[in-house]
C-alpha cells in the first residue's frame, strides 16, 4: 500500500513502507507488466506527488498557496492520474534518437532531390500550391505545437506531461522541416515567393477557419481539453485530411515526389500521439469513479471542437482544385476523414 501524507506522522528515512521498498531497484511504483520498462523507471514518480511521497507536501509552491501541480487544472477527474502509460514508451534518449533520425532523412531527401533538380520540373500550378497553402500549414503546425507546449507543464504526473511535450516536438520539428524545405527548393525557382504561405495564413478565406480551430484550442485553459481537441478531433479531420488526403495523394500525379517524403514522418509521428492521446482518455472515460463525469465533459468537447474542425475541413475544398493534375476528389477524402474520428471516439467510448 502506498504511504501518504495521513498516514505517515513522519518524513525520516524508512518511516515508511512503498511499493518495491524491498527490492535492490528502488522503485516506488507499480509497473504495467511483470518488471518495469526502462521508460517506466526513467519517466514514473519522477514528477513526486504529496499523495504518494511528498510527506512534507510539495516543496515548492506558488504565491497563491498552489503546488508545483495541482488537479484542477483539468475539469476531468481521475481516481488514479498514475495509471497511464505512454504507449510509444518515448523518454528523452529515444525521443531525440527518432528526432534526429528523421532530420537525417528529411536533410538527405532534400539535399539529393536539389542536386538531381528534382523540383525543376514541379507542374507550375503545383509550385504555387506548395508556395501558398504547404506555406500556409506550417503556420497550423506551430500553432498546434505552441498549445502542446503550454499544455505540458499543467499535466499532473510526468507520464502526461511528457506524452504531450513529445507531442509538441514533434510538431515544431514538422513547422521547421516544412519552412527549411521550401526555402531550399525556393532557391532554384524563378519567382518564388517566401512570404505567401504566411499572407495566405492570415489573409486567404480559405485559411481563416482552420486558424479560428486552432486559436480556440490555444485559448482554452484546460490542457487536457488541448491534447484531445488536437489528437482525437483537429488531426483526422483537418491534419491528416490536408497532409495526407492531399499532398501525399496528389504530389506524384503533379511531378512532385519530393513533399510526400518531407510529409510523411508526420503521419508515423500522428499515429505514435494518437495511441498515446486513446490510452489515457480511455482511463478517464472508464474510470472507477468518475466515468459518468468525464464521458458527459469530453462529450461535450467533441461537439465543440468537431464543429469548429469540420468547418475547417470544408473551407480548404478549393485547394484540391487547383492542381492540374486531381488523383483524389475532397468528397472522398472527407469521408475518409469522418469515418476516421467515429472509430476514434468508439475506442474511447464517446459519440458525436
């Protein structure tokens, strides 16, 4: 049985019994499987809690008489915020190690499609397609990655907070790969124009909607709100939508196969964050005590940002007329993308 605060009259040294107190390891949680992972004794407890460990409560506190984290920072509700694990299991060494990886191959692809001019023989509409609205999407990619970074630092154990902070890495290396990327091929095109993606983020009608989706999910005050509008709505209806029902399907068919490489570690990155995002709403939504409350709360989060997300989606429709060469129509990508958020909100038990 884990010790607290009442039930220990004192902070001294062995005053108290924990989970694993007798093993050579020292670890003070249980583990998910027989032994712990390395992600488990790299990453548990190592945010400590006044509810497990913190005898004394918590060392450092804000003026307002707060802790370091408090629960309400949520609306949602846990009897155990200790439960969850990361699927991806990603810790800091990992992290960096797939990070860097990727750059390798994002520099290499680059690098090689310049010195065979590759990007020479971009249909034109197309060029002007990657200038604007590829232009326009890393500015949705840093926005989404500036709401995880706030996010991070109010989850109340350090398995959420460094689930959503891979999560925000993720998407700032995506903001920075996609701006290198235009910048390098932009070098070698008669014309290219650095600063439409930006004028089109603030000024294209097209753009508008999916920069209220995002502005609205950076204003909320919730970080839990933030990692599940991003993860379980925004991205399957407008992030895998225009990343992968558009550029992806129609960059070859216009002469391009250089996006779809620069693109797709985003997809693996989206999926690694989506299990992620599932197993710990799935622990809220099913939890011991609180399921009633946080079902109806999150419920309500997807009516919210569903609305703001599908108006979005509909808004961008004229992007897929503007290639020469048209693979794949919005219609069908769009129900691909509605067919996806139902089998997300049916794993984690929740409904439109």
């Amino acid at each position: 049985m884990v010790a607290t605060s009442s039930s220990v009259a004192s902070g001294a040294a062995g005053a108290a019994i924990f989970a694993g107190s007798s093993s050579r390891r020292y670890n003070y949680f249980e583990p998910r499987g027989k032994r712990a992972t390395h992600y488990e004794d790299v990453t548990c407890d190592v945010q400590p809690d006044p509810e497990r460990y913190l005898i004394q409560d918590w060392i450092i506190s804000f003026g307002n008489g707060k802790g370091a984290y408090t629960k309400d920072n949520t609306r949602a509700l846990s009897s155990n915020w200790h439960a969850f694990r990361a699927p991806d299991q990603e810790w800091e060494r990992t992290h960096y190690q797939r990070q860097s990886k990727i750059e390798t191959m994002v520099q290499a692809v680059i690098s090689n499609a310049r010195k065979a001019g590759a990007h020479l023989v971009f249909d034109k509409a197309w060029q002007r397609i990657l200038q604007v609205h590829l232009g326009a999407w890393k500015h949705a990619e840093f926005g989404l990655g500036t709401s995880l970074m706030q996010a991070q630092r109010y989850g109340y154990t350090q398995m959420i907070n460094n689930a959503t902070l891979t999560n925000s890495s993720y998407k700032m290396r995506l903001a920075q790969d996609i701006t290198l990327y235009l910048a390098e091929i932009g070098m070698d095109i008669a014309g290219w124009d650095d600063e439409a993606g930006k004028k089109a983020w603030l000024e294209d009608p097209v753009w508008q909607p999916t920069r209220l989706a995002i502005e609205t999910i950076m204003g909320t005050e919730d970080y839990l709100e933030q990692y599940f509008a991003i993860n379980l709505i925004f991205e399957p209806l407008v992030g895998e939508l225009f990343r992968s029902g558009f550029l992806m399907q129609a960059a070859a068919a216009n002469n391009d196969f250089i996006t779809p490489p620069v693109i797709s570690a985003a997809e693996a990155d989206y999926e690694r964050n989506l299990a992620n995002t599932i197993d710990l709403i799935y622990l809220l939504v099913n939890d011991e005590k609180h399921a009633s409350h946080n079902r109806a709360l999150m419920n309500g989060w997807v009516k919210k940002h569903a609305a703001l997300a599908e108006k979005a989606a509909t808004a961008l429709q004229p992007i897929w007329s503007q290639p020469h060469s048209k693979p794949v129509s919005f219609a069908d990508v769009q129900a691909v993308s509605q067919e996806r958020l139902a089998r997300i909100l049916g794993e984690v038990g929740l409904t439109r």
